[in-house]
C-alpha cells in the first residue's frame, strides 16, 4: 500500500528530495495514522517497532531504516533513529531492534546517534501543549551496498549521503501525544 501523506493532512518531510517510487513497509506494531504503542514511547520501554518490507526494486543493494518527527517544537523536527548498511538480504526488524547495543541489527548496519545523541532508538516523548506529532518510519531502499558515512553523523547528513542512491521508499506513519510525567 503507498501512503500519500497529503491524504492525511500532512506535510511530507520527504517532499523536497527526489520522488522515487514506494514499495510494501508493514509492521506488527505500529499502523498508519494510528497512535504508537506505549512500548515505543521513552517513558515506558523505549522499543522500536517491528518493520517487515517487500515489493522493493530489485536493483536494491542495501538499506537504511530511520524514525523522524517533524512536528517536535524544535524548528528542526527530531530525528528518532538512523540506520545504514542493512544488507540487501535483510526485509525485516524485529521490535526492540533499535537498542542501545542491540544484537537484533544484522551484521554490518551501523546505527547513527539520533537528537539525543545516541546511537539507538529514542521513543517518543511530546512535550505537553504540542498536540499529535505525526512519527514517520522510513525504510529506503539504496542502489549501493554500503553508505560511507561517519558513525557519529547525524540522520540528516545520512538523508544528504543517500539522496542520490534512493531508488525507493516505504512509509508508515504513527501518531503520538503527551503521556504524562
């Protein structure tokens, strides 16, 4: 299914890149336009979703999954997590795939530090007042095996490093509000 974000009301962070065309981004945890679960929110477990993906183009060499939330009162949304170098081979992430020194990545991908300086999933976490923030959960499908990238960059410098190696994308975006203290 292709996600059109202009459908739901929403501004696409991806809009000013290159189109490229979609392909099938599933997950057991999270929905489309549906509220994240509490595992993935920072208060609670931290875990990232599962991510299962299909139907992609078969010139892909490899692939970078990443969570961002442009609706984060920063000026600059915030980058949740960034990982490259998931090897061509690899169509899913299991939940909890995303922590700390996880074993659950394969053998290669590199997790970059996301907003909070990490390099690991960082759940969702709005500040009270800041309504729904939308999460959107990419999984890039790259022309090349291997982005040669600094561990210690940023997601936005890997959206700059894989932006012409996309040769597709799959979305799914999740909702969350202010849980409380």
């Amino acid at each position: 299914m292709t996600f059109d974000p202009k459908a739901h009301g929403l501004i696409n962070p991806y809009a000013l890149m290159r189109a490229v065309p979609s392909f099938t981004l599933t997950s057991t945890d999270i929905q489309h336009g549906e509220p994240l679960p509490k595992e993935t929110y920072g208060a609670f477990d931290n875990a990232s979703p599962q991510l299962s993906w299909a139907d992609f183009p078969a010139e892909t060499q490899s692939f970078a999954v990443t969570c961002y939330d442009p609706d984060a009162p920063t000026g600059s949304g915030f980058w949740h997590w960034a990982v490259a170098n998931i090897p061509a081979t690899t169509t899913s992430l299991p939940s909890g795939a995303g922590a700390p020194d996880s074993t659950l990545l394969p053998e290669g991908a590199i997790t970059l530090p996301n907003e909070m300086r990490e390099p690991a999933f960082t759940g969702a976490a709005p500040p009270e007042g800041t309504g729904v923030h939308h999460y959107w959960f990419a999984v890039h499908a790259l022309s090349v095996p291997h982005i040669d990238i600094d561990p210690q960059a940023t997601p936005a410098a890997l959206g700059f490093t894989m932006r012409d190696v996309t040769l597709a994308r799959a979305v799914i975006v999740a909702t969350g509000e202010y849980q409380g203290d």
